[in-house]
C-alpha cells in the first residue's frame, strides 16, 4: 500500500515538474521568440531593424506586421529548436564583435543575405508561406506584372526567395548577383 | 492750348484709375497653386493621391520623352549596390521579365564613352522616369506634338 502510494506521488510530482519545465523551457524560448528580444542588441537594431522599419511588413494599409522571428524563426517545433541552437553560432560572433560596427557589418552583409537566400530556397521559402499561401492567392485581384510573373514562377519551380530579395531590408553590393543592374564602373 | 494742359492731370487721374484697376484684377486672377488661402490659415488638405494599377505602356506626349513607368514602384530602391529596376529593365533581364529594355544611349558616359552598364548620369532613374497617379493637371494645356513624328 505504502509502496504503491510512493508510486503514485512520484507521479503526480514529476508530472508537476514535467509540466513546469517543459513550460518554463518553452516560455523562455518564445521569449527569444519577440521583436524585443531580436533588438535588445545593437547589430540587429541600427542595421536591419533600422531598415525594415516603414517597410511592407512593417508599415502597411491593414495594420498586420511581421516581424524578425515571423520571418527568421520557423514556427515548427523542431525546426525551431533546430534555428535556436544555430543562433549559438550568433552568440559567438556578439561576443567577438563581428558585425559590431555599420562598416563591419556593410562588408559581411553580402555573406550573410547568402546565408538566408539558401535556406529561404532550401525550405521553399517556408517562413514566406506561413502568410503566403500559393494555393490561396488570387491571381486575378494582382496586378498585371504580378499575375504573369508568379504564375510563371510556379510553373519554372520557383521560390519566393529568388525574386523577393531585399523586401524587408536592404540589398548588399549585388553586383556578383546581377550585374545587369548594378552601376557601371569606370574603365581606368 | 489752355485746354491741353487742363486735360493733362485728367488724363493722369485716368491713367491711375486704369492702373489700379488692373492691378485688382490681376490679383484676382493670379493666384498660386495652393489657393487664396492667407500664408497664416490652415489649408483645405488635398486629396491624396493614388498611384495607377499596373498597365500597358503610357503614350509618349512627344518625341524624345521618356518614357513614363506605367506601374508601381512602392519600396522600390535604387542605390550605389543595386537599382531594383534594372533587375526587370536591363538588357540581361528584360525578356525574362516581358519589360521595356533600357536604352543603350544610358550606357554612355558624360565623356561620350561607351560602358558596360548604365552609367552614373542615367542610373537614377526616376530623375527622368516617373510613375502616374490619379492627379489632374493643375494648368490647362494645349500643346500637340509634331504630327510627322508621332507614333501614337
């Protein structure tokens, strides 16, 4: 009786338990999860935060915004936890001030859009879709340009990454990208 | 002679008058773009304006003008790293994109040499190129181009 009573509150107190850390664990990741959060350091609020602010998914008709983890972090689980523990490497590059000043961060940015386009491609722009649905949009409600170059788009197999670059913040030097439209240089 | 001279300041009142008069009138008629409205007064605000939905090619009004963007270009960013229209306008990309190619005379520097790209004089597109809105004009016109070499 003694033994099974034991058995019982070992029970019901690793489930108490079981409850306060799984919630605790997750209370503090979405804590991690907020626009807040993302700003509270320097490199993210006066470069890209700057940047994205009075843009689309920032400033628009309706009122609805995304912001950073609407975009940056996905919303399943696992590819969450997956995201989180790849911003260690984030935490590493704080602490020896890799992209600690505007020009630091002017001569990397390049390296890091590259980051975000390949996995943008590699999840078939999976953060995009949350809010973008391909399957729901009207094709007749958009514009000219739009109806013709997402219906394309579909059919070649395309990602909203490969033409939507530069939506929420600025492009780097893409001269290496296309240099069809960039500035032409000089010939010495 | 007598009478001459009593006509002169006659005249002279008359030539006032006709002044005074006009300069009335004159105010009335001129007026600036903002209204009659005193420099201290608040305005009427003025209905905003909205860029037109994504269209065919505008006419040209004349030989030589450039051409006006029949579409919009909200959040469209033109900067020493990238001119977004180019990724639909440049040589490169505009069959892919089904747009207006850039013309090659934007490829020349102010030196007369011919570079690979566009060169920095017509890089800034908009300087030149501007989209439309729903805004009457403000002033009557009645220019026509030349008949001989319109194409609309």
């Amino acid at each position: 009786m003694a033994k099974r009573n034991i058995a019982i509150g070992t029970l019901l107190v690793g489930m108490v338990l079981g409850v306060i850390f799984w919630g605790g664990f997750n209370w503090a990741m979405e804590l991690t999860n907020t626009e807040q959060f993302c700003i509270s350091c320097h490199e993210m609020r006066d470069n890209v935060y700057a940047e994205y602010k009075g843009r689309i998914h920032d400033l628009n008709r309706t009122g609805v915004r995304a912001t950073c983890p609407d975009c940056h972090v996905p919303k399943e689980w696992i590819y969450k936890i997956k995201r989180k523990i790849q911003a260690s490497n984030e935490l590493y590059h704080k602490v020896m001030g890799s992209i600690d000043t505007r020009e630091k961060f002017e001569a990397k940015r390049l390296e890091l859009a590259r980051h975000v386009w390949k996995t943008m491609k590699e999840t078939d722009s999976r953060e995009c879709r949350n809010c973008h649905e391909y399957g729901s949009m009207d094709y007749m409600a958009q514009g000219r340009r739009a109806r013709r170059e997402h219906q394309e788009g579909l059919d070649a197999g395309k990602t909203c990454i490969d033409c939507h670059k530069g939506i929420a913040h600025q492009l780097p030097d893409m001269s290496e990208e296309d240099p069809s439209a960039v500035l032409a240089v000089k010939p010495e | 002679m007598k009478n001459q001279t009593a006509k002169k300041p006659l005249l002279a009142a008359l030539g006032l008058c006709a002044l005074l008069l006009g300069q009335s009138a004159l105010a009335v008629e001129i007026q600036s773009l903002r209204g009659e409205n005193a420099i201290d007064e608040t305005t009427e605000v003025p209905e905003v304006k909205r860029y037109n939905k994504d269209g065919q090619p505008l006419p040209r009004n004349y030989v030589l003008q450039p051409p006006l963007i029949p579409h919009k270009i909200d959040g469209y960013e033109v900067t020493i790293k990238h001119n977004k229209c180019l990724s639909c306008h440049s040589w490169k990309n505009y069959r892919r994109h089904h747009a207006t190619k850039i013309s090659q005379t934007h490829f020349q520097s102010r030196d007369g040499v011919v570079l690979a790209n566009v060169s920095a004089r017509r890089y800034f597109c908009l300087q030149c190129h501007v989209p439309q809105t729903n805004a009457l004009p403000l002033v009557d016109n009645t220019f026509e181009p030349v008949e001989s070499v319109s194409s609309w």
